[in-house]
C-alpha cells in the first residue's frame, strides 16, 4: 500500500492536503481533508484500463463553491430535517435552512466545507473534526471521526466515529457520485442496480418522507433483482417523476449482511459491491446536476453519477418509528460502510 500526500491548495492561508492510497493492484482512492472529500477513485475495466470512476474537480476553488455535494461528508445530519428544527427533551432547536425552508446535510456550512484535521494512518486516513455546540443550530460539542482505508482486496472501508458532551443528532455519510464508465465517458443511465431492500420510502414534494414506507414489489423501486436506472428515470411512477424523472429515494435495508447494495456498468465491466451497517441508503441518481460547470473537463449534466448514501433515515426525528439518529452523552456513533470494486467478465 502507498499513501501519497500531496498540497491541493489554500483557503484563507490554509493549506489543503490530498491523501492518495495505492493498492498492489493499483487501485487509487484521492481524498482532501476539506470535507473529507473523495476526489478521485481510479479502476481498471475489463481491458484493464485504469480510469476515474467518480465525478470530481480538478481544483480547490471548485469544490469550495459546489452545491452538489461532490464526494463529500454529509453531516450533522445527512439528508433532510422538516422545517430546519427539532426538540429534544422540551428544547426547539433551529438549524440553518438551506433547503427550500428544510435542513439539508448539516446546512449552510456542513460537515463538507469544513477542514477536518487529518492523519495518515496503516493503509489509510484519518479524519478528524470537532463540530462546536450551535454549529449550524445542532446542540452539543461533537468530536467526529472518518477514516477511509484501502486494502489488496479493492475494498475501500469508510469508517465513522462520533462522541458530544450533550444529546444531539448525527448520522453521516459519503456523498461519492459513481460513474462505473470510466473518466464520464458515459452517464449512468445504462448502470444496472441489485438492492437487498424490499421497501422505500415514500417523498413528499419537498423530498421529506412522509413516514410510510412502500413495497417496492411491482414498482420501479424493485432492484431485488439487476435493474437498469434507466427504468426509473422514464417510467411515469410518480414517486419517480417527483424528484425530477428518477430516484432520490432511502431504501431500507434487510439486517443481513448479504452484499447488499450492486452497481454495474456492462459496457465497461466494472462492478461496485457495498455492505453497511446502516439501516438505509439513499439513491441518488444526480437528477438535480447542475447543466452548467465540468468535472474534469466533461461538461455537467444530469445522470452524470450515482450517489448510493448509506445512512439514517432522512428526517428521522420527526418520525418515531423510524431507527434514532440521537446520540447522548456518554454514547458511540459508528458506522461502518465498505464499497468493493470488481470486474465481471464478458
Ligand atoms: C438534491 O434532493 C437531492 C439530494 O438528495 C442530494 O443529496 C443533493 O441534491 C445533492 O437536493
């Protein structure tokens, strides 16, 4: 294993640090200690030719005014909150609305555009943040923890780890768009999809569930078996046509510990196998991709990459049943999510 640092730029006279992990297979993972933001992961295809598989920047300044969540942490609280507010134990709280009156992804200055402090680590990194009571109107001193490592088995394992000194909520997660295609050759509408999840929930029209869960039996939400995205960005379901013509739904995972979640391009071969130990994952299939801007030269467009968010489920302290994303004093949040890159032969 080789771990590369290297200077990816300055904000405000700070200096910015990449870490690059090689494996012996030549498997690359890039990530920035700004918003523990994975900016580059290189994987062969079926030819063995070695190309960038996730949407990305070239430079600091781009990242810094992105809206998309390219690559990066999405926390506090990954996903929506109703209304930008909460209580806990008789006290409202008011977080930062960034999102059409809702909290999204911890807010206006979320865990994605914060410097995180960062060490190299065996076969990866670490890194570390702290998130001071009141940040973005979330009560309680946060200590946060994110390590990627690498190993010779194409596993990239994502780790987190958080304490606070008072009740708050937290569940986060990597905001990586996948393109199995190779340096956006492709969009991803031809990637096929396998989820160990026979439900999803229901969206209201600000992207909020609304609580009820649905079978996704008969429905385009059916990835128990291998399914083309593409289905869900032309059907007129209208769970589909909410989110702008494909998903931006939570699945709720089964608790066993099959492979859970399996993304693929037939073209190039590529596979993406990943496991969690999260109760959901939100797809995303970059339908909100801003038509202007390029990642590395390719022109933004919708369809571009895949997001599949192993998290929380999204506004989960308005909804009782729904598994708890508070975390006390005295309490460990860990989370473990471990994504495998493969090939299938013709
Ligand atoms: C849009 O609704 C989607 C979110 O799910 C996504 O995370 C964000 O864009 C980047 O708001």
């Amino acid at each position: 294993m080789k771990i590369i640092q290297e200077s990816f730029g300055q904000i405000d006279n700070q200096t910015v640090f990449s870490y690059t992990l090689v494996n012996d297979h030549g498997l690359e993972v890039t990530a920035i200690n700004y918003g523990c933001i994975i900016t580059k992961i290189v994987a062969p295809d079926r030819n063995k030719n070695f190309e960038n598989i996730v949407l990305g920047y070239d430079t600091l300044n781009e990242y810094v005014k992105d809206s998309s969540y390219l690559g990066a942490i999405a926390g506090r609280v990954a996903g929506r909150i109703k209304d930008g507010s909460f209580e806990l134990d008789g006290t409202e709280y008011l977080l930062a609305k960034n999102d059409h009156g809702n909290h999204l992804h911890g807010g206006i200055k979320g865990f994605n555009k914060v410097f995180w402090d960062a060490e190299i680590i065996e076969d990866g990194v670490r890194f570390s943040y702290k998130s001071p009571d009141g940040e973005e109107g979330y009560p309680g001193n946060l200590i946060v923890q994110v390590t990627y490592t690498l190993n010779n088995n194409n596993e990239l394992t994502i780790e987190y780890a958080a304490q606070t000194d008072k009740k708050t909520l937290v569940t986060v997660t990597n905001h990586s768009y996948f393109n199995l295609s190779g340096n956006l050759k492709r969009d991803i509408l031809n990637h096929t999809l396998k989820i160990q999840s026979d439900r999803f929930l229901e969206l209201d029209s600000e992207f909020i569930p609304t609580g009820k869960s649905i079978q996704v039996e008969d429905t385009p939400f059916d990835f128990t078996s291998e399914r083309a995205i593409n289905t869900g960005v032309t059907s007129t379901y209208a769970q589909n046509v909410l989110v702008g013509e494909g998903y931006d739904h939570p699945f709720l995972l089964k608790t066993n510990k099959d492979k859970e979640i399996n993304l693929k391009d037939p073209e190039s071969g590529r596979t993406l196998t990943i496991e969690t130990d999260e109760p959901a994952v939100v797809v995303y299939t970059g339908n909100s991709l801003p038509s202007e801007g390029e990642f590395c030269g390719i022109t933004s467009r919708k369809y571009l990459g895949i997001c599949l968010e192993t998290q929380g489920l999204p506004d989960a302290v308005h909804h009782p049943h729904f598994p708890t994303v508070i975390l006390d004093k005295g309490e460990q949040y860990s989370s473990k999510t471990v994504y495998q890159f493969g090939i299938e032969e013709n």
